[in-house]
C-alpha cells in the first residue's frame, strides 16, 4: 500500500512538472528541443498517410456497404468476434421476386417469360457483386484497417512517450540553468544526462517506425492492386451475365429507335388524301425539297395540307396538282 502510495505521488510530481515545462514553452519562457528536419518529414508523413487511410478506408466502406445499418451490424459482429450471418444481395432479391411474379403471370406469356430471363441474370448479378465484396474486403479493406487499428496505434504510442520524455529532458534543462550551489548543479547534470540517454533510445525506436511508413506504401499499393483487379472482373463478369441474357446494348437499341427501317419510312405514293380534315395554306418563303418524299414550294402559292397518323408535328402533307409530299410547317400560313 504505501509503495503505490508513493508510485502514486511520483507520477502525480512527474505529470505536473511535464505540464508545467509545456505551459512555459507555450509562454516562450522556456526553451524546446526541436526534432531535426529529417525527422520532421518523417512525422509529418506518417500523419498524411494515416489521414488520407482513413478517409480512402471510410469511402471504401461506403462503396461496398452504402447501407449504414449493415454496417454497424458487421462492426458489431466483428467486436463480439462471431461471424455474421450470410447477406442476400439486392440484386440476388430483385432477381427472385421477377421469377415469383413470373410464375403468377404465366411463364408461356411475353411478360412472365422475359421476367424470367432478367431474374435469372439478376440473381447472377447479385452472386458476382457478393463475390466482389468479400474479394475487396479481405485484399483492400481489411490490410487498411490493419494498419489503423495496429500499426498506426503502436506508433502514436511511442510519439506520445517521446513526446513526454522530451518534456522531461527540458525540464532537465530548465532546471539546471536554474541551479544555482554546485551541489544542485552536480544533480541537475546528471538528472540531464539520464533524460538525454532516454530521450536519445526513445527517438531511435520512434524513427524506426516512421521509416516503415514506407513499407506500408508498399503494402497498401499491393492491395490497391488486388482491389482494381476484383472491380475489373466483376464488371467483366457482369458484361458477360448481361450478354448472355440476350439483352441488346443501349447503342444498338438507340440506333434502332432513330434510324427507323425502311418498313417504317413513310411512302408518299402510297398516302391517300382523307375526306376531311384538309386545310388550305399560304406558303411563306420558297423551299426546296431534300429528298423524293417531300415537296417543293414557292413563296405565295397556295396549296392543300392535312395530317396522317404518326407524322412528326412539324411536318403535314402537301399537294399541289398531281404533286404531294411533306412540308415543314414553319414554311406555311395555315388558313381557316
């Protein structure tokens, strides 16, 4: 008891010389032992690569989980050691509701047939992003977050130990300039030299780890290496799942919907002008067709225009004589 008694006030005298040495250099009424440039760097790249490990872990995270209460739900099944159970992946869930609906509407018709084949390449969709995400947490995530719970702790341990014997070896310093019989001074001295030699030992150790920085730079280039190569073959795998359901590229269906086949192309010859609904137009300016399917105007002429299901709004039929084909509208008066 009285031994912890006396630990007890040694560490109570040792915390408050340390806070009074840090109070004074922050006064400027004490000197401070300034690490050497080398070392300097050293820190200062330690702190950028644990910053931006952090951020890159976090967003990570947020890419391969957006949900935040799955999140948590692993975080704490990691805490408690014990595995989490096995998550269904949304698009594994969208595949399997399509097939269900398929089988209420009828697996022979158009609907229940084409949800069938979209399920079954959602639900192969679904299984290759759950391959991805146990992929990039075991080779990417998982060695980051090595780093920050394990490495990065030892060494803001040993920087803060540095950081109080560096206050100590001051203090040391302080005292000494103050000593003023040569017996003080005599144990002031040699108070110093003891807080040098522990300063000197604790910096060594603390550099060495600051200069395995590198190695994880090393470390985390394989791993982002390992996670570029699982993004490249899921997405490969989903082109694959995505070609193999039949499904026609967006350019192909875009190039489908505004270049209409020849089936499609309005022929004039075969337009019959209706029993009603025909106007009179005055034309504007002069025009001249573009191709066989539209006709020529001349300012001031009068002709007859009217309208057949499915023509672009800005476009009527135009006859004039034994001539007709489309005019734009910009081009006409339309008279009642």
């Amino acid at each position: 008891m009285d031994f912890n008694v006396k630990k007890l006030a040694s560490d109570a005298g040792l915390f408050f010389t340390r806070a009074v040495q840090f109070t004074e250099e922050k006064l400027g009424q004490a000197e401070k032992t300034e690490p050497d440039a080398h070392f300097e760097n050293l820190m200062s790249r330690a702190d950028c690569t644990k910053h931006w490990t952090e951020k890159i872990y976090r967003q990570t995270e947020v890419l391969l989980q957006p949900n935040p209460s799955a999140r948590i739900e692993e975080f704490l099944y990691e805490k408690l050691d014990r595995k989490a159970p096995s998550r269904i992946t949304n698009g594994e869930l969208l595949g399997q509701y399509m097939e269900d609906a398929a089988k209420e509407f009828g697996a022979v018709s158009p609907y229940g047939s084409t949800l069938i084949i979209v399920g079954d390449c959602e639900k192969r969709l679904g299984a290759a992003e759950r391959d991805f995400l146990q992929t990039s947490t075991m080779s990417f995530l998982t060695p980051l977050r090595n780093f920050l719970e394990g490495d990065w702790k030892t060494i803001s341990k040993e920087r803060r130990l540095l950081e109080n014997l560096r206050l100590d070896l001051d203090a040391c310093k302080t005292r000494l300039k103050k000593a003023k019989m040569a017996e003080a001074k005599a144990a002031a001295q040699q108070e110093l030299r003891v807080a040098q030699t522990e300063f000197d030992r604790q910096a060594e150790v603390t550099q060495l780890l600051l200069e395995g920085i590198s190695s994880t730079h090393v470390n985390h280039l394989r791993c982002l290496h390992e996670f570029v190569e699982a993004q490249a073959a899921y997405y490969k795998q989903c082109h694959f799942h995505m070609q193999g359901a039949g499904f026609r590229p967006v350019s192909e269906l875009s190039e489908a919907i505004s270049s209409p086949t020849d089936n499609d192309t309005l022929k004039i010859e075969e337009v019959q002008s209706p029993a009603t609904g025909t106007r009179k137009a005055k034309v504007l300016y002069d025009y001249d067709a573009a191709d066989s399917s539209e006709l020529s105007l001349l300012a001031d002429e009068l002709i007859t225009v009217y309208t057949m299901p499915g023509m672009d709004s800005d476009w009527l039929i135009g006859e004039k004589g034994n001539q007709k084909g489309k005019v734009p509208v910009t081009y006409l008066e339309l008279l009642s």
